[in-house]
C-alpha cells in the first residue's frame, strides 16, 4: 500500500514539475517565492478618484540572487494557486508586478539612537553583503496587484485564462509565467490574423528582454482598434507621433479597406509617413494650406525632426511624393448649398417673429410640416445638404403658401417669392470653371465613395480655425451620409493629433473651439456603428472633453509628468494608480497598453515597447539614394 501511495506521489511531482515547465518558469533556478500577505488596497476612498484593476495588493517575498535582481521586470505576471483549484483543473490567480526591491537584514533593524560606529559597520557591511547571494540575510519584496484573470491548466493539458478574481493560497509558491504563456495570452486570436508576421507586429512586451530568444512581439487587431477608437497620450518627446505614424503605416499595409484621414495641425505627418505617401501602389493625398508651387514649397511647409533637416535624401524623399501628384492645398468652393437645418431655422424664425399674426404662423407652421415630413420621407437630417428635387418641390410650395392671404408688400411675401435663388447655387457650381485644389467635398468623396481607392489623406493645416471647420465639416458629413446608408464598410480612422486643439473640454471654451469639441464627441460616440473610427493624440489629457475619453477602448500611455494627467488616466480607463505611475520610469519608445478590444486578452495593462518609426524612414531613404 506504501508503495502505491509513494509512486501516486513520484507521479504527482512529475506532474507538477511538467506543468511548470511548460508555463512557468523559475529563470535557471533563481526565481524562488512565496505568497506572504493579501491585504485589501490602502486607495479607500481614493479609489473613485483614481480606479483601481483590483481591491487587492499582494505581497512577496523571493530568495535573494544578485542576478535576479537584474532579470526581474515590472509588468511581469506571476501566478499562485487559489482555493478554486479542484482534481480536475489547476487554477492559479494572475498578478502583475508593480515594484520589486532587495532588503537587508541588518539595515531593516538599524535606528537611529544606534551607536554611530555600529551604524557605520552595519552599513559597510550591507555593501559586502549585496555582492554575494546569501539568503539568510537578505531577500527581495515583491508587490503585485492581480489582474482579475485566473489561469486555468486542465488535465488534458489544455489551457485558458478565465476573467474574475480568485483568492490565492497565502504562502504557497509564487511562480512566473515564462515568455511563450505570456506570447499567447497577450496575442491569442490576433497573432493568427496577421500569419504570425513580425512586420505586423506593434513592438515587443517588455518582458524578458535581456533574453534575445525569448522577445516577445505584440500584435494589434487593428480592425477593433479603429472601430471602438483608441487614445495616445504622452508628453513632449515621449514618442507620440513616432507611435501614431507606426499605426497608421501598420494599419495601410496589414489591412485590405480600412481608411485614415489625419488631422495635421503639426505639419509632420507628411515627413512621419514619407515612405508610405511615396508608394506608388497605395494611393495617397496630403492636404496643405494654401498652393505649393514647388517641391521646395512644399519640403518647406512640412515640419521635420532636427537631425533630418537639410539632408538632400529627404528633399529627393519629398520630390518623388510630388512628382506622384500627392500634393494638393484647400480652397473652398464659392457656390456653398443650404442644409435642411438652415432652412428649418429660416422657417423658425418667422414662426416666432408672427406670434401674433395666426395665419401667417400657420402658413410657416404647414412649410415647417413639409420640410420635416420631405426629410423623414427621404432620410435626410438637418446636417445635410437640401437637394435639387427638394428644392424644386420646396419652391413650389412656397409659392402655394403666398397665395394663403400673406400681403404681397410684407417681408414674409418676399421670403416665401424668393426661394427660387436656390436654384440659382447648383447653377453656379455646375459652371465653376475647372479649378485647382480640393474642397470639403471632394475630401469626403476620395475618402468615402465607393469608386475612390484613396486610402491616407493627411490634412496638414497649421491655422486653427480652418482645420477645425474641417474637422467639424467632415466627420459631421460622413456620419449623416453612413447613418442614411446603414453603411459600415470599409472602416474610417479620424486622426486627431494635438487633440487638446480639437476635443478640449467644453465647459471650458466656447465659440469654434466648443462646436468643435461637441461634434468630434458626437463622431465618437455614433460612430463605431458605423464604421467610423477615431484616434486621440495629446499630451495634456487633463485638459480634453471626458465625455470623449470615455469612449476610447484602447490606450497607450507613456511618461505623463503631471499628476493630475495621471490621475485622469487611471480615473477614466481604469488601470490601478501603481501601475499609471510607473509610466515615469519609461524611457521614449515604451508605453503602458492596455485593450478591452484589440488584444488577445481584455483590459490588462501591459508595458510595451513599440517598434521605432524612423527605421522605416531611413529604409526608405536608402532605398531612393
């Protein structure tokens, strides 16, 4: 009987010690840790302020190792067993580092009333100490907040990662998941589309880095990202455009239809994705502010990194991007058509300026009526522009309702007698002579018509109020014409750099600056049923409109100097203060991530570091020298 209890254990430990193997690792036997203490986070009632992954902070304890100190990573995930666990199912709760730091002995009871030449003996000898692997005197402390996953190992050896929180079993082994557990956590579905493609991935996690063979790449599902809008927010020399031209380019070349148009009040995205507008195969179209005549016009008007200026390269990169005739500049077009709102609010006037004149207030009443039902009728909204068949009906009406007893001298008679100048606006742009530049119009039909195969355009305008009124004009536009379609396909990115310029908090502008703010909010939050994506670039995401930050599904963040920036971070997206704050410890290029849509597993932080865009630029360069 001992003998068939003992092999049941030899089998057991054999178990155990493949199943670590296979998702775990200690890393060459020097990460040994144990579970000491859950306790309830000390936030309280900070947590409405600041959002929290968790209501729990883990403490850990490892054997101290010189070299561990230097392998461990904040954002690594580790994993104990909880009380969920049963015979047929291993559960192990999911935690994610914050901090980790050494401690000794001998240092942790030093005080102050000490002897001096104690102290001074204690301390040197903390220095002797650290240099060796001695474990009885010193270890190292580890904080981790759970994720709110558990990991779930069958015993067919099958595995998933199950959302909600488990309690772990304190002090039982804590264990670390190894580079290929992590690889398909973060990437399960995603990696699949894009064939496993290096090219299409983002960057890597940052995690096991020091080991080449274990880097770990992380992919997008750049689809969802677009759909359910995602947020960049960095401050100055944090990476932001770096990052954004990257997506963009990843976007156009590892997608069939999705369409971008950007936003540029920089004037740097010309130069960010030279390599793409100069592909003949991907057609392309930079909007400036007003007529280039050269290709020295135009390399002056695009803003460059330092290092690029002057350098003949990049002026031979912007003369094969003329010579395609990917440059144009805005004009507006002279002969500008009513909308069904502006003639609604030329009837409500006259409504209210006749109250007490009933038959003429029943005459603009019935006009009102007519307006409204043509609208219904034919699903129209007051954004869009009236048509020619309206108005021949609305003119024709008119003339019917002047005959109702309006005195032929009034300023009513001469309102309801005059409606034929609309004619005259669809006249007047059937003869507009051919003309260079593009019109709000035309941006909508190369970004929108189903003939068109533009795929960028990047409006690089540096005059506030005009790419404003773009911005306002397009994205209000498409939508009407999206939702009178039911159209979904292909996929719209609105790209918003400098966000603070276009989506600012509206209790704390007005004018254009707030009409703005109000229909890029509108676009983010109808949009996504329709196709229509949005970015939001910034560096001061304090100073946005809330209402537009609570519809972003994904973020990228990176060093956000300003408390309160961090605050809002972790208030409006949820990600626990701990891990928003070590954002400060990011050098430019890495950034905190965290998805409910567009990675393998939903609304866990992770630190990353994204693929340099320039390396695509000088690639390019190199290529037309």
């Amino acid at each position: 009987m001992k003998d068939i209890e003992g092999e049941a254990r030899m089998m057991e430990k054999e178990s155990i010690k493949e199943l670590k193997e296979k998702f775990f690792t200690d890393l060459g036997g020097l990460f040994k840790a144990r579970l000491v203490k859950v306790e309830i986070s000390q936030r309280g009632e900070g947590e409405t302020e600041f959002g929290t992954t968790s209501g729990y902070l883990c403490r850990i304890i490892a054997e101290y190792n010189r070299e561990l100190l230097r392998l461990l990573d904040d954002g690594m995930l580790l994993a104990v067993r909880n009380f969920r666990t049963r015979n047929t199912e291993k559960r192990f709760t999911l935690m994610e580092i914050v901090r980790f730091w050494p401690e000794h002995f001998g240092l942790r009871g030093l005080r102050e009333y000490h002897y001096y030449p104690i102290q001074f003996e204690i301390v040197e000898q903390s220095v002797v100490d650290w240099e060796t692997n001695d474990t009885s005197t010193m270890i190292i402390n580890i904080v981790a907040i759970p994720i709110n996953y558990d990991l779930v190992i069958y015993e067919d050896g099958k595995f998933d990662f199950e959302k909600g929180f488990s309690f772990p079993v304190v002090g039982d082994e804590v264990l670390l998941l190894n580079a290929e557990t992590i690889k398909q956590m973060y990437n399960k579905g995603v990696a699949e589309k894009y064939q496993h493609k290096h090219e299409a991935s983002l960057g890597t996690i940052k995690m096991f880095e020091r080991f080449e063979k274990d880097k770990i790449p992380i992919f997008i599902d750049f689809d969802s990202l677009i759909r359910y809008h995602f947020g960049i927010f960095a401050f100055t020399g944090g990476g932001k455009s770096n990052l954004l031209s990257n997506i963009i380019r990843k976007i156009i070349r590892f997608t069939d239809n999705n369409k971008i148009i950007v936003f540029d009040i920089s004037c740097e995205y010309p130069f960010l994705l030279m390599d793409i507008f100069a592909d003949e195969n991907i057609d392309s179209l930079i909007v400036l502010e007003s007529k280039p005549n050269s290709v020295d016009d135009f390399y002056k008007s695009i803003v460059k990194p330092k290092k690029y200026e002057g350098r003949e390269d990049v002026k031979k990169g912007f003369e094969k991007i003329w010579d395609l005739g990917r440059v144009t500049f805005y004009t507006e077009r002279i002969a500008r058509i009513l909308t069904f709102g502006e003639i609604l609010r030329d009837i409500e006037q006259y409504i209210s300026k006749n109250e007490e004149k009933p038959l003429y207030r029943e005459v603009f009443t019935e006009l009102q009526t007519f307006v409204r039902g043509y609208m219904e009728e034919n699903n129209f909204e007051e954004g869009n522009e009236i048509t020619e068949e309206f108005v021949e009906e609305f003119i024709e009406k008119c003339n019917e309702l002047s005959r109702r007893g309006i005195h032929p001298k009034s300023e009513d008679y001469a309102w309801l007698t005059s409606r034929e100048n609309l004619r005259r606006v669809f006249e007047e742009r059937r003869e507009e002579v051919e003309r260079e530049g593009v019109c709000i119009d035309e941006i909508i039909d190369l970004i929108e018509s189903p003939e068109s195969t533009t795929r960028l355009i990047c409006i690089s305008i540096s005059e506030p109020e005009i790419i404003k009124n773009l911005a306002m004009e397009i994205s209000r536009k498409i939508l009407l014409m999206r939702k009178r379609e039911f159209k979904t396909i292909p996929q719209i990115l609105f790209v918003f750099d400098e966000a603070q310029e276009f989506v600012p908090q509206p209790s704390q502008v007005r004018g254009i600056e707030r009409e703005c703010s109000e229909e890029l909010e509108k676009l983010l939050r109808q949009g996504r049923k329709y196709g229509l994506g949005a970015c939001i670039a910034t560096q001061r995401i304090a100073y946005l409109n809330t209402n537009v930050l609570q519809q972003l599904h994904t973020y990228f963040v990176s060093t956000l100097p300003r408390s309160y920036d961090r605050s809002t971070v972790s208030s409006q997206f949820m990600i626990d203060r701990n891990i928003v704050d070590k954002v400060l410890e990011l050098v430019p290029g890495e950034w905190l991530l965290s998805s409910y849509v567009a990675t393998g597993i939903s609304n866990v932080p992770i630190f990353i570091k994204a693929e340099n865009s320039e390396e695509h630029i000088e690639e390019f360069l190199e290529n037309i020298v």
